[in-house]
C-alpha cells in the first residue's frame, strides 16, 4: 500500500474513515484482495479554481473539485456539494464511497463527486448561477454522459442541475440531458428523484425492521437532518404509524413524547428554512438527541456523527444511515458489541442514485417511465439489496456494512482485475 502525498491522515477523516472500512473487508476478498490497492487510489482528482465576478463587480475566487475514484465498472457517478467545509480529502471520501454505494446496489456505474468551497446562502442567486456555469465548465473536461455524470447533494438542488446541464450542453453544441441527474422533471428530470433517497431509507429501514421483529407502526424515530434526506424518512415513518419523536437540524433540537407532526414541520420549515422556532414541540440540548429513548435511529445530517462515545449512550435498536459516513469506525465496533444494527449508508442511502440510474436511462432513450413504475423499481432494487446484504453478513458473521463491502468489493475488483492494466 502506497500513502497518497495530498492526504491529510487525519484519523476521524472522512477518507480515513472509508480507509478503515475498505481494510475491515480486505480479509474476506480471498485473491481478489490482490487488487485492494485500486480501491484507496482515486483514479483521477480534478481541482479548479473558479473566478467568480460579484454582484459588487469584485472578484472572489472559488475552489472546486471533481473526483472519480474508480471507473471500472462504468461511467463515474455522484453529487455536487456546495459546502463552507468542502476539501480534496473529503470529496475523495464520497466519491469512493458512491463507488460501493453502485457496486453494492449492481448498477452500472463507478463512482465520482464533486463540490465547491463556498457557502451557498452567502451568494445571490445570479453569483450562484454564475459559480455553478464556470465550475461546470472548468469540469467539463471530464463529465459527460458517458464518461461521469455529477448529480446535486448538501447545498444544491434541481435548478443547479439545470444550469449544469446547460453549461455543459452549450460548451458541446447540443442539448445532453443525460450529462446530470436531479434535474427539473420538464428538463429530462425522472419523477420521484426528490423523494427517492428518503424512500429507500425508510424501504431498507422496514425490511430490516422486520428482520429485527420491530414493528414500524409502534417505533419511535429520531431524525438528524430536516433537508432533503431526513425530512422525506421522516414523512414516510410518519405516513406509517411511527412516532417521530426528535427531530434535530443546524439550528435546533425537537422533542415531542408523542410524535411531532411531520407535514406541519415540513411546512414550516419550508417556510422558515429551520426548524428553530417551530411551537409544537420541546427545544431540547443537542447532545441530548443521542441519549433519548426510540427504536430507529436516522442520522441524515453529515459526516462523523455517531462517534465511539454517542455510540455508548445511544438506546435505540437500528440505526439507517441517510447521511454519507455518519458512523466512525470505532464508533461501528461498539455498536456491534452493544447488537446495535447499522443499515450502512452504501445501501440505506441508495435511493437517490437508484433513481438517477432511471434518469439517465430514460435521458438516452426519451422515454419516461411513470411515478408508480418508478417507485416499484426503487422498492424492489432496495429490498433486493438489502436482503442480499442481509444474507452476506449472515454467511460471513459479520456486520451489514462489511457485507455491504464485501458485495461491493467483489463486483469492483472482478471488474478491475478482468479488465487487466493499460498498456
Ligand atoms: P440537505 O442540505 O437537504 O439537508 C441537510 C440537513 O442537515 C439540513 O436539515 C441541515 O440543517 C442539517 N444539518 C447540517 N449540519 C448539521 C449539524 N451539524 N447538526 C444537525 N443537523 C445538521 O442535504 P441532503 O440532501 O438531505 O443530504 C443529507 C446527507 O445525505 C448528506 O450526507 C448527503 O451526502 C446524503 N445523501 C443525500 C442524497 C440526496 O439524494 N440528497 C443521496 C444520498 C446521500
């Protein structure tokens, strides 16, 4: 194994954090783990510098990145993060992370992510289209249908899409809807892409709820993340009988014993854009998210959440992790101890890139599916995955997301070693 120069080596990383994980499959590869190097080089990391002219007339610049850690098994694929904490190293982390994430889900992708160093609610919504047109065509050497096909994620949205695959679509000459995902539905966009990761969240959350023998119409849920994410889990636990009991965001924590009403925290915090203010429930101490009682624990905020120490304290039964890389590693070998079961992000969050799949499908054949079709695919490509992460982690006594790995790692290192190297 070969370190790479422009890592940090930070322990609680988020690449650290994928780097650990990767080892804690290696012993399971058999030969194939011959090739486990291919898994911690990304093959290619793109960063731009982007100059961006204010509404003031002065110029700030802007740095980005485009990642794509491995391609073996097809085009690159995953979000753009709009982030004040964005960096090289974590961006590496969730591209490599969307490279398992398709591998274990079988579609026929590799994996890829972008982001920019910015606070996105600091621009206008001129700067922000300004922002979004040259990164894209700073990037537009190595995006495209066929070759890595970005998507949005924390801090972008349908109408960054758009602008993406405008930006793209002038710079070649002609209208490629297919070079992103997550776009409006009238611009090749696919029903139910806005809602799909929060589905199958709460669809791989039922099917390992039922394995467990815990019934989703008596739980209780806590939620971190009221975004895209955590707020469609929440509504769909809802719509099922569940209690959701807290809810946390960047601004506050909730409480209510006896459910909060989800569609009346949706609405207001649409209309509000946080949570903090919302009447009908307690505002509780953050920490203290992590020490109430609940069955099912939905952390859909960001990275490095559940550590060792919140992992000691928590009561719940299992855990679905919306967010990318919420659980530190430690933090996983005490939840194991404790027979706390984690639905790894790699399929608890697949929804979204499921349905992006279906986007790009429909993009290059100009036929769209229907919501209810679309759905019905989702439901049965997450239960299918699931179930056989489920079998996996039986046959091999291990934990769902070194399951999830070892699905994953086979799938991407066949690729890679029957493929061979060039030259
Ligand atoms: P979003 O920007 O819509 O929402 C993020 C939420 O997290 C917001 O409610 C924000 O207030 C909250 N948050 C931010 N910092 C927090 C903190 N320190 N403590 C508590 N809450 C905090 O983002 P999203 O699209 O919902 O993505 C959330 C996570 O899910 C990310 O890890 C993302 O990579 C992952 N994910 C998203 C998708 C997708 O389709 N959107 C797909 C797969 C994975």
């Amino acid at each position: 194994m070969s370190a790479l120069s422009y890592v940090t080596g930070d322990r609680h990383s988020a690449w650290s954090t994928y780097l650990a994980q990767v080892e804690r499959v290696l012993p399971l590869l058999g030969d194939l783990g011959d090739w486990a190097d291919t898994l911690r080089h990304p093959k290619r990391a793109l960063i731009v510098d982007i100059p961006l002219e204010m509404d003031d007339g002065s110029v700030r610049h802007f740095e980005g990145y485009r990642v794509q850690h491995n391609l073996s098994r097809g085009p690159g694929k995953g979000g753009v993060r709009f982030h004040p904490n964005v960096t090289l190293e974590e961006v590496m982390a969730l591209s490599a992370w969307m490279t398992i994430k398709c591998a274990a889900l079988n579609l026929p992708f590799g994996g890829a992510k972008g982001g920019i160093r910015v606070d996105p609610a600091t621009l206008s919504q001129k700067e922000l289209e300004r922002l979004t047109r040259r990164y894209t065509s700073e990037i537009g050497l190595v995006i495209g249908p066929q070759q890595d096909i970005p998507a949005p994620d924390v801090g972008t949205n349908a109408q960054i899409m758009a602008w993406m695959m405008d930006t793209w679509s002038m710079n070649v000459g002609a209208t490629a809807t297919g070079v992103v995902t997550g776009k409006p539905v009238h611009l090749g966009g696919s029903l139910g892409r806005v809602k799909a990761t929060g589905r199958g969240v709460f669809v791989t959350g039922c099917r390992a709820a039922a394995m467990l023998g815990i019934d989703v119409t008596q739980s209780r849920v806590a939620v971190q993340g009221f975004g895209n994410v955590g707020s469609v889990t929440a509504e769909l636990f809802h719509a099922q009988g569940a209690k959701v009991v807290a809810v946390q965001d960047h601004s506050a924590t909730l409480y209510h014993a006896e459910g909060l009403d989800i569609p009346a925290l949706t609405a207001w915090q649409q209309a509000h854009g946080s949570i903090a203010e919302y009447p009908d429930a307690d505002r509780i101490a953050d920490e203290h998210f992590w020490t109430l009682e609940y069955e099912i624990l939905v952390p859909a905020a960001l990275e490095g959440q559940i550590t060792a120490a919140r992992a000691e304290q928590l009561a719940c039964q299992l855990i679905l992790e919306g967010a990318n890389g919420p659980t530190l590693p430690d933090a996983d070998d005490v939840l194991q101890q404790r027979g706390i079961v984690v639905v790894p992000d790699v399929i608890a969050n697949a929804g979204g890139v499921t349905v992006s799949y279906f986007e790009w499908v429909q993009d290059f054949s100009s036929f769209f599916w229907s919501e209810e079709e679309i759905n019905q695919r989702l439901d049965g490509i997450m239960q299918g995955a699931i179930d056989t992460v489920w079998q996996k982690a039986a046959a091999l006594d291990t934990t769902l997301r070194t399951a999830a790995y070892a699905v994953a790692c086979e799938r991407i290192l066949s690729a890679r070693k029957d493929r061979g190297l060039y030259p």
